[in-house]
C-alpha cells in the first residue's frame, strides 16, 4: 500500500493542474476579445513609433 500513499500527491496536482489549464483556455476570447486585442495591439504601436524616433539633442 505503500505505492498508493507515493502515487496520490502526484494524481492530485495534475488533476487540479489540469483544472487549472481548462479554467484558462475556456477564459479566453468572449465578449470582450476585440477590446483586448485592439488594447494590445495599439500598445505594441505605441512601443514600436517610440523606439522608432530619433533621439536628438543627445552626444
């Protein structure tokens, strides 16, 4: 019976790993999917027109 007390964490943290994967995969998209995508992706715009400009005045 040994096996069965070093089996039983391990079962038990991959049952609730795998809840924990579903949870997230099942949260993702909905309603409010175009608002996020369009917030990132105008804030990889903003990034990427920052690094963009020149830096003047500096030697």
């Amino acid at each position: 019976m040994d096996y069965v007390s070093a089996l039983v964490p391990p079962v038990v943290m991959a049952v609730f790993f795998i809840g924990l994967i579903v949870t997230i995969v099942k949260s993702q998209g909905g309603p409010n999917k175009g608002k996020e995508d369009a917030a990132v992706d105008a804030a990889l715009a903003r990034a990427e027109a920052a690094q963009q400009r020149p830096t003047t005045g500096q030697a």
